[in-house]
C-alpha cells in the first residue's frame, strides 16, 4: 500500500516536473476532501484545484481538469498546513556538536545577523519537522540581547530562496528574566530585584536611543544638514526597520512582572511587537489583550514558571490567553527534532479547554496574521498560496497520520529520515 | 516472655481474620465503580468495578456491591488504568545525579540522598506516575545504586522506596562517560573512547575477584585458626573496601543492572561482557539504536527503557525514529518508555500514544510499555503494573482513553491512597484565590492603603 502510494506520488512528482519543464503551470486536484478552510465553513466531499503554486478554486462542485494530477482524499481532511511560530529549523542538526548549529552568535547585540545566511535546506529535520502537517516555519536565530531577524521559510524546497515566504520576517528582543526558583534541595536562586530587571531593560533603551541617534544623524547629513555622517554601524541600520515599526520584534517575556514591563517598554519605544513565553500570562491576560500585542506559545513540555502556578500552568495559560482574546500561536520551540510535536501542544491545550477551533487557528491563520502574511497563508481560500496537509484523521491527534503535504503548489515526498531507518532496519531477519 | 506471648497472640488474631476472609476494621475499603477499566493483563471492562481495601486491589469486575462503610468513588464512564511506572528517572533525590570526581562510583548509593519534598513527585502523580525507578547519572561507566520509588507524596524519604524492590546498579557507556560532549569540565580524563569505557569496567570485575578471593582466603584462614585449639594464629582481615563491595555485588547479581547506552554496538560489547562475568544485566537505558538489534536483545533477555521520540540531541542519539519503540515491541523485546526528565515524565501516557502512530504499536502494547512492561523491568512485576486482585491498588483515572491526545488524568492513587484529584485541586485553588480576593483591603481614593 505504502509503495502504491509512493509510485502515485512519484508518477504525480514527474507529471509535475514534465509540466513545468514544458513551461507550463502544473496543475493538482484533490478530490472527496472534508475540508476546513479554517476561515469559512467546513466543506464536505469538496474539491480543491491548485495551479501556478495557488489555490485556484475551493469548492464542492469541481471538477478535476483533464491535464490535472489528482490527489484522491476520500476519508480525508485537508487543512491549510500548520504554521510553526518558532523553531530553529536548517540551523541546528545535532545540539551538542557546534560544527552543525548555526542559530547562536557570540555576543549580546547582533541584530543584523540574518538566518537567510545559514539555513540548510536538506536539514534531516525539514523531513521529520513536517510528518505531523507543518508546512511552514518561523526559523529564528537565539542568544543575547537582539539574536538577529527571522525567515518564514516553507517546509520544502532546493535552495533557501525557493523557501523562503519572508526573508526577514521578525526582529528579536531577549527580554530580561526574573530568573525561575530552583527546586527544592537545590541552592535556592534569590529571585533578582526589580530594579535589575529594570535596570536591564534600561541598557536595551539606550541601545535603541543609540541607534535611533545613529539614524537621524544619518539622515541629517544626507539632508545636508551640515553633520557629518556617522561611520556605517550594521547593528543601529538593522535597528532601522524595528524603530520605525516596520519590522515586527519578537520579545521573550515569562514572568508577569516582567510582562508588564515589557508592554510598558514595548509602547514606550512604539515598537511592533509579539511576545514569546509569557509563561506567566494567564496572570496578566486583560492587559496583554489591552496592549493587542500577539503571543507565541512555546513548547508545552515545561513545567511551570513558579511552583505557586499550579502544576497545569502552561496549559492553562494557553486557555486563559485565548479566553482573553489575544491572537496567540503555538511553536515547535528550541529544538527542531521536537519540530514533529507543533499539533502536541495545541492538543494538550485544547485537553486542558482551549477551544478546538481556537487551537487549530493557532496553527494555521493566526500565525499568518501574526507574521503579515495572512493574504498568502492560514487558509484555504482561491488565491492563497496552496500550502496543505492532508491527514487521515484529526491532524491534532498524534496518533493521526498525515498522508500528504501540499507545499507551495507541489504534493511533496514524505520520504525523510525516519522512514529510511525504519524501512531498512524491519527488514532485517528475525530470528 | 510476657511480649513473645503478646506477639502470638496478635499473629494468631491476625491469622484467624486473614484465613475467615474478613477485612481488619483499620482497612479502610474503597470501590472504584462504573469506568473503562483498562486491566492490562485483560480485556478492558466497560462499565467495570475496581475494589480495593486497604493498598490493594481486591477485586476487579463488573456490579460489585460496595461493603459496608466503603468509600465509593464513581468513575462515571471514565478510564482507569494501572498507575504510570517511569523506569528512568532521577527525581526525588537531592542535588546533583552524577559522580565526577571518581571514573567508578560503585559505592555510592540513591538511598542516601532521597528527597520526599521535590515537588516533581507531585508532578509525577498529575500526570498519572506511581512509581519510577530513580537513578544516579550517566558520567560513570559504573555508577551508583538506584532505588525503585512510589511517589507518596507527602511521605518521608524512608516511606517513599519501594519495599522489597531490588537495588540496581547504573551503568553508562558512550558519550557521557566518553564525556564527549562536555568543555571546561577540567584535564582529559580515561576514557576517551568506547573502548576505554568497556576496558574500565572489565579491569574492575578483575580486581573485585581478587578482592573476593582475598577474602575467601582469609575466612578459610580464619575457619581453620577456630578449630585449631589455639595452634594456628587468627589471620588478620583484608581491608574492607566498599568501593570493590559494590563491584562484587554486581559479579553476585545481587545488583540488577541498568545500562545507560545508545549505540547498538556497544550494546552487545557490553552484552558479551556481562555473559561473561554472569552479571545480571536487566536493561539498556534509552537504547536508541536498540531497534537495530532486537535478534541479540531478545535472545540475551535484556529490555529496553527508552524515549518514544526524543533524539537528535547528540551524535550517539541520532540514528534513531520514533518507530524504534513499536518495531522492537513487534519483535519481542521488552520495551518500556520512560522519560528521563521530570517534565517529561508526566507527558508519558502521551509518549506512549505517539507509538502506535508511529511504529503502529497496537494499544494494548502502548499501554503495556508504560506498566507492566517497566514493572518487570523494575522486579515489581508481581506487585504492580496491571488491574488484578493481589495487586498493589496504584491507579490513574482519566476523563478519556489514557491514548487519547485530548485526555486529562484526573485522580492518581497509589497503595489505595488518593494523591492527586484534580477536581479537588481546581476546588483548593478557587477557595484560595476567593479568600485571597476577600483579603485584598478597599482602596480608597488618595489616600495610602
């Protein structure tokens, strides 16, 4: 069944690649599909056409062109693929051996470093990533106080450019941390003063005060206001995008004091923001709301913040942060092995009362809204970029299988990593 | 005399109320009625009954009465399953795991060290954990002790071990011993290799027989001293070395041991070695490439306590796939999950789900992975891991099936005791924060509060 299935898949692959060798669109037709466009009704025994890379038509009276490959989805369900909000996808093979990670820079401000620069498209962890229905990543760089700027980037692709949806999609701001309490037995971590915090969250202003002095001296010299130009500084022009509030910043944020402050720092500066963490969020969710600032959930293997918030705290916060009405959105986190576990945290989330439908949101539009990218992806709809999973089942539930991705108009080969273990390794003789 | 006597007669009182049947007044009973009971060593019970007196399981089936002044607990539809056992953990001991300062560290022992208040024995009971085994780190090639654990919460260090479970000895080869992945931990230290590792545990059972045979000399000197009527002057004893102790109680078996080791080859190095020396060898801990080997592992009778999908965090953990644990429970291994980390301890019910997608371990083998399965592993097989009467009342209960993504564990019990309800936990926390909200004084306008 499974090598009828990877000769369908082939035999649409080459169709594919004759057609646009040809010069000509391929065109891909699924057929018999439940369908949830996320935005919009569920659609069932519907049809979707996918041509020049786009959704051409969603609906239930299509037919498949005659010169269409066709995706039979009977008992299926398609959904926009899953949007991973943070991961350090093509950055990082092996953690523990530096030669193959790339996301951590030395030193404490390097906003200009870019990921575009050291993503490895054929990373064993874009195959293994995206088995669960995630067709589209934030991969984002870490470490310090500004790690760099982000990529969108597709689960999918032969070079970094064919990838990419953004290139530079966020700036990032390491918000300080009040640090967490350290178990029971342990050396006891005195938690920092308010006024460090603050007095860290001072050095990030004068930083930014620094550049944004660095930019209006630029533009003075060049009005000819009679200053001389400051010398080129790649930092403070990497700046330039965040202060003038066109390049949104990722700020990690945990503790709810922290939070308020962050939002205080984030309003003052006037920068676009969204958080990430907020661990402490249900704690302060009416004023995370009242800001409009987004939040990125992080990983949901992680205890909580403090043991006073309760043992379930990190579900929880999900819950009451969506109950809130914040635009929130789940992520993969810091390890791109665990990149198969994005639809885990939005099931643990929904098993502790996030709305179902609020957590599929959080997977698919909400980032694309997030990201400003909501006219391309998030959902099924005519003219969006066709992005899409196809599972067997709820694509929630990991016991789900997910058939097919469709990725930037391409049904891809699900072949990766795992699969060549496992098809070598049951076929060794029992004894 | 007068306390010898007392004491039959208690035994005699006791033996009478066994033998009729009927229960000691200080038993408490409980029936667990009308859930999913998920038995493990049987078919699962719609509509089924658990009754329990006292810490056990008594009877299991479906419309039982409850006996006069039971405590009933209505299940109303939902899951019960034997109690979580994580065969890898080190929580619930104080501070640091590892032993860095000596290559061989047989001598040290968990016992020590056992710390009743680590909250993630609390965790562990939410997400539906009773019991672990609790283990020294991974930097020796021969570790510590370990100590199987059930997670009363609330109970002193001594009350927390699990009686009568076999002491076990922890073992590391590969990398962390190798301590490939670490800088700054000071000089180069032996071994750097795989080779190195192997050769050190070796040379130490080499030098425990000799220490045994020493001492066997020294008995046998001391034996013909005794009955030499004073001709013979008593031997004086070899210095007793408590590092060479632990050694020797691996050589006698007395210590189960557990293997830490990724890689399949060093598996059966160390396969051979320990057939070599009759030691008994239990488990390989974590054993990512385990599924490459499952002929060998099946034959030598060892385990596997592995991740169902953790990896690529080191070069030794990367040639692996979450089918690993399903393939080599198709194949006769016996595999438990485990989870080697506190947070990720109470995510095991999830872990064990995410193996029939991958893999296609059938439920039933899911669940056997994170009961039965471990509870061989930890010589507690005949206390716990399943729903049988006999059997040691360590339940979990959840709103929906164990294997489902969206289930919640809601009541955790071990030894017929409840330690975690989350109904009364949601109950606590709302008392606490309405009284917190009463305390909160009126704030009165300008003026200091």
């Amino acid at each position: 069944m499974r090598k009828l299935a990877a000769i369908f898949i082939a035999t649409i692959l080459a169709a594919a690649a004759l057609l646009s060798s040809q010069g000509e669109q391929a065109r891909l037709f699924i057929k018999n599909a439940t369908i949830i466009p996320v935005l919009g009704e569920r659609i069932e025994g519907g049809g979707i056409l996918v041509e020049g890379g786009k959704i051409k038509a969603v609906g239930k009276a299509l037919e498949a062109p005659a010169d269409a490959a066709v995706i039979d989805a009977s008992g299926m369900f398609v959904y926009p693929g899953f949007i991973d909000s943070y991961s350090h996808f093509g950055l990082a093979e092996i953690s523990s051996i530096p030669a193959t990670t790339d996301y951590r820079e030395i030193g404490k401000e390097n906003p200009e470093l870019r990921v575009v620069w050291a993503i490895n498209p054929h990373s064993v962890h874009f195959g293994t990533g995206r088995v669960t229905g995630t067709t589209s990543a934030l991969v984002a760089p870490a470490g310090g106080t500004f790690p760099g700027i982000s990529a969108l980037v597709r689960m999918d692709g032969w070079t970094v450019p064919e990838m990419v949806v953004k290139e530079a999609a966020t700036s990032f701001i390491n918000f300080p941390m009040t640090p967490r309490p350290v178990g029971e037995g342990l050396t006891v971590q005195k938690e920092a003063k308010e006024d460090v915090t603050s007095k860290l969250v001072e050095k990030i202003r004068d930083y930014l005060k620094e550049a944004r002095r660095y930019l209006e001296l630029k533009k003075a010299a060049a009005a000819g206001a009679g200053v001389v130009a400051p010398e080129y500084n790649a930092k403070y022009e990497a700046l330039a995008p965040v202060l003038d509030g066109t390049l949104p910043v990722i700020v990690s944020v945990e503790k709810a004091k922290d939070i308020e402050l962050a939002i205080k720092f984030v309003q003052d500066e006037k920068l676009k923001a969204i958080f990430r963490g907020c661990a402490q969020g249900f704690k302060v969710a009416d004023k995370i709301k009242q800001s409009g600032i987004p939040v990125i959930i992080d990983s949901l293997y992680t205890g909580p913040s403090e043991p006073e918030d309760g043992y379930d705290a990190p579900y929880r916060n999900v819950v009451e942060l969506a109950r809130a009405g914040v635009l929130i959105s789940f992520s993969s986190g810091d390890s791109p092995a665990a990149g198969k576990d994005l639809p885990y945290h939005a099931a643990k989330a929904v098993a502790f009362g996030l709305p179902r439908e609020e957590a599929v949101k959080a997977l698919t539009i909400n980032p694309a809204r997030i990201f400003g990218v909501a006219d391309r992806l998030g959902s099924i709809e005519a003219g969006k970029d066709a992005d899409l999973l196809i599972a067997a089942g709820d694509p929630l539930d990991f016991r789900t299988e997910v058939k097919h991705l469709v990725i930037n108009g391409r049904a891809i080969d699900m072949a990766n990593w795992w699969e060549t273990l496992y098809e070598k390794f049951k076929g060794r003789p029992e004894k | 005399m007068k306390l010898k006597t007392a004491a039959f007669g208690i035994f005699a009182a006791l033996l009478v109320i066994a033998l009729s049947g009927r229960l000691p007044a200080a038993e408490k009973t409980v029936l667990l009625k009308n859930g999913q009971v998920i038995t493990v060593s049987g078919e699962t019970i719609a509509g089924g009954d658990i009754l329990v007196s006292g810490t056990k399981i008594v009877k299991v089936g479906k419309g039982l009465a409850a006996p006069a002044g039971a405590e009933v607990i209505d299940l109303a539809g939902r899951w019960a399953m034997p109690g979580i056992i994580d065969a890898h953990s080190h929580i619930g001991l104080e501070g640091d795991v590892n032993e860095m300062g000596a290559l061989l560290t047989p001598e040290v022992d968990c016992r020590d060290v056992i710390n009743p208040k680590d909250i993630n024995i609390f965790y562990a009971l939410t997400g539906g954990v009773t019991s672990i085994h609790t283990m020294h780190g991974s930097a020796n090639p021969i570790g510590g002790k370990g100590i199987a654990l059930k997670m009363r919460w609330g109970k002193s260090a001594a009350e927390l071990v699990f009686e009568g479970a076999p002491l076990t000895s922890k073992w590391a080869l590969g990398e962390n011993p190798k301590r490939s992945n670490m800088s700054g931990m000071g000089p180069a230290r032996y071994p750097r290799t795989r080779m190195g590792v192997e050769e050190s545990i070796r040379d130490e059972f080499e030098k425990a027989k000799d220490y045994l045979k020493e001492w066997a000399e020294y008995e046998k000197k001391a034996r013909a001293a005794r009955y030499s009527k004073g001709k013979i002057t008593p031997p004086l004893p070899p210095k007793k070395d408590y590092h060479l102790e632990g050694v020797a109680d691996i050589l006698s078996g007395k210590l189960w041991v557990r293997c830490h080791a990724y890689q399949s080859e060093e598996m059966l190095s160390i396969m051979r070695l320990c057939r070599e020396y009759g030691v008994k060898l239990v488990c390989f801990e974590h054993g990512l490439e385990g599924y490459r080997i499952t002929n060998e592992l099946v034959q030598y009778g060892v385990a596997i306590a592995t991740f169902e999908d953790f990896w690529g965090y080191k070069w030794e953990a990367y040639n692996t796939m979450p089918q690993a644990a399903s393939l080599c429970a198709k194949r006769g291994v016996l595999v438990a999950i485990a989870s080697d980390d506190a947070e990720r301890m109470r995510h095991l019910f999830n872990d064990a789900a995410k193996s029939v997608r991958f893999g296609g371990a059938t439920e039933a083998e899911a669940l056997r992975m994170l009961t039965i399965n471990p509870a061989k592993i930890l010589g507690v097989d005949s206390r716990v891991g399943t729903i049988e009467p006999g059997k040691d009342a360590d339940l979990a209960v959840f709103n929906r099936h164990p294997l489902d993504p969206f289930a919640v564990c809601e009541i955790t019990m071990v030894d017929g005791a409840v330690y975690f309800d989350r109904a009364k936990y949601l109950e606590e926390r709302k008392k606490t924060k309405d009284e917190a909200k009463k305390k909160v004084p009126e704030k009165k306008d300008g003026g200091e509060v």
